[in-house]
C-alpha cells in the first residue's frame, strides 16, 4: 500500500457558517482585530448539543478549520477514491493578491485557497454562545474570513500561551502594508443598509490586486444587498445600493 492509500482521510462537517456573504467576492482577505463583521455557526444534528461545546465559553478566542469548498482547484479530485488513483501534478506555486498578483511564491508560503488540500485555518473571536428557536447551541464569532454556507470540519481552542507569537515574522507580509481606501457613500442611503460592515468590507479593497480600472464599476453582494462602485487612487466610491429582490436605490 502507497503512502497516499494508507494515510487519505475523509473530512465531513461537523458544522456550516452563517452570514451576509453569499459570494467569494468582498470577502476580507485576513480580518483586522476591530472587526464588526460576525459570522454564526450552525451545528450539523450530530453535534447540535452543549455537552459538544461544554466549557468553550470559559475561552476567547478560537481555531476554525474549513473547506475552501467555493474555490476551483486546479488539480483538486472529488473523491476518496479518485484521490487514491490521480496522477495530476499539484500546482507548487500561486499569486498571492497581496503582491499584485503577478508574482509567484511557494503554495506552502502563502494562505491561498488553490492548496492540494481545500483547507482553510482561521482564529475567531468567540462572542457569544446562543441557542436557536430549537434548543441548538449556536456560536457567534468575529474574524472570521469565509462565506455563507462554508463547511467546518473542527473548532479548537485558541490558547495564548502557545499560539500566540509575538517576535514572529511575517514573510513577504511585512514588506507590503495593508492600505485601506476611503469610502465615499452617496447622500442619501436607502433604509436598512448595514452601513459598518460594508463600510468595513469596502475600505480594505475587494477587488483582485491587479485590477487599477478607474472606471470599471464592480458590485460586491453582502446580506441582502447589491454594491456598485468604482476606484480611483484612494477613493471608493459608491454608486448605489440596491436591496436584492426589490430595488433601493440608494441615490
């Protein structure tokens, strides 16, 4: 038996997270710590229990493991078995967005979702621990950079005596400062629009790091609504905010 046949391993969710993106689009690449965007996560039956979740409340902070489960994967398989039988040579290197997208690094050294295996590793912020209309315990969490409907495959403590690393050094992170953009909303806004999150969403620059178009006009899809606006230099401008399903506009 290869190495490959004896160590494969089948993931099933063990949970699915719950918020405003329905798109991969807008999505922040890595949540700042003041973060006003929350994401719920709904157990599968299996786990739908406290005794699952005793003592979680006691910590602040967590460790989600995730399927990239949106994401095209270049040489990705779709099953156990096919796994055992491709022949396909991953892809070893990517283009990180942080570095324009045009500049290849190591698929180890970055975060990318295009991996031999779909699986993201995010820290949350753990506000809360509630219960549905059903009984079932649910967890509320900031910092969370995924969308609607994302498979959870584990949650972990986050423990700050070993996680946390302070002399840490961030690669070709460091050399490339994270910019936000000033947004600039139209005068009047349509009632119900969740302006903070956007707000949030918006100044940390959805669009692909190659893209410099002044006037191409991008929509991003967040809780219920349509955003279009435009970039220039420091500038996002919003053009209008439309309600999916009935439009508001917001000019």
């Amino acid at each position: 038996m290869s190495d490959s046949q004896e160590h494969t391993l089948l993931l099933r969710p063990i949970a699915y997270a719950r918020n405003g993106f329905t798109d991969k689009f807008g999505i922040p690449r890595q949540v700042r710590d003041d973060t006003v965007l929350r994401t719920r996560i709904e157990f599968c039956p299996a786990y739908r229990s406290d005794d699952a979740l005793r003592g979680i409340e006691a910590f602040s902070h967590l460790w989600i493991v995730w399927g990239f489960h949106e994401s095209r994967q270049p040489s990705a398989v779709s099953d156990q078995q096919s796994a055992l039988s491709s022949q396909r040579t991953p892809s070893l290197t990517v283009r990180p967005p942080r570095l324009g997208g045009n500049t290849r690094m190591g698929v180890f050294a970055t975060r990318s979702p295009y991996r031999p295996n779909p699986v993201g590793l995010t820290s949350v912020r753990l506000v809360a621990v509630e219960h549905d209309k059903n009984g079932a315990p649910v967890l509320v969490v900031e910092g969370a950079d995924m969308m609607d409907g994302t498979p959870i495959y584990d949650i972990k403590p986050y423990l700050g005596y070993c996680d946390s690393h302070p002399d840490s050094r961030d690669g070709f992170v460091d050399s490339t400062p994270r910019r936000l953009l000033r947004v600039v909303w139209p005068e009047r806004l349509p009632q119900g629009l969740p302006k903070d999150e956007l707000q949030e969403i918006l100044e940390q620059d959805p669009r692909p790091a190659y893209h410099a178009d002044a006037e191409r006009i991008y929509g991003i899809d967040y809780d219920g609504w349509n955003i279009h606006f435009r970039v220039a230099d420091d500038a996002l401008v919003v053009l209008d905010c439309d309600e999916l399903g009935g439009s508001l506009s917001g000019t």
